[in-house]
C-alpha cells in the first residue's frame, strides 16, 4: 500500500517516512455477474426461463462464495413458480368461462 501524503511504500497503519496515520480501506465489492438480477426480472415475464436461472444462481453461489447470489436465485425460483401457478389459475378460468383463444384479437 502507497502513502496518500508522500506516496512511499508502506506497511502499518502509519507511515514511517512522514508520520500520517493511514486508514485501512477494505476492497469494495463488486458484483460482476448480473446472474441472479436477471433470473427475478425473467421470473416474472418468462417462469420458465426464471426458474432456470434460479437454479443456475442457487448453483453458481457456493462457488463464488457470494451469499446475495444464492438469495437471489432463490427469490426467482420462488417468483417462477407463483407466477406460473398464477398463470395456469388465469388460463383454467378463462377455459371455465368458455373463451378458448385469450389472446386473439379479431379484426
């Protein structure tokens, strides 16, 4: 680590070439992957292509040792599946209801 003041080489927490205290700064922490952002927005447009992302986040965590990854793979895969069963629950009432073709706009 390089002093701010002087900019020599330093080990400790104070510089021995000019006497200022240094602050220990840890490394941020950036999320590189975007794995687990992208498996809870496709969660709720696509369930399918959700919950594959899901479990690929639950997957990849353990091995990048990232606990928000696991977090949000575990949101999709829950998110895929509420938005599926509510899917399935819209589309068996509108059967019930006798319209057979939703999504057909006639001209």
């Amino acid at each position: 680590m390089n002093c701010p003041n002087c900019g020599n080489e330093v080990n400790g927490d104070v510089c021995s070439f000019c006497g200022v205290a240094l602050q220990c700064q840890a490394p941020a922490k950036v999320r590189a992957d975007k794995l687990g952002s992208w498996a809870i927005i496709m969660a709720f447009f696509m369930p399918v292509v959700g919950l594959v992302l899901g479990i690929l986040s639950v997957c990849f965590a353990p091995r990048r040792n990232d606990y928000q990854l696991m977090v949000d793979g575990i949101k999709a895969i829950v998110m895929s599946v509420v938005v599926a069963i509510v899917w399935i629950l819209y589309i068996r009432v509108l059967f019930m209801l006798g319209v057979t073709m939703p999504f057909v706009i006639f001209a």
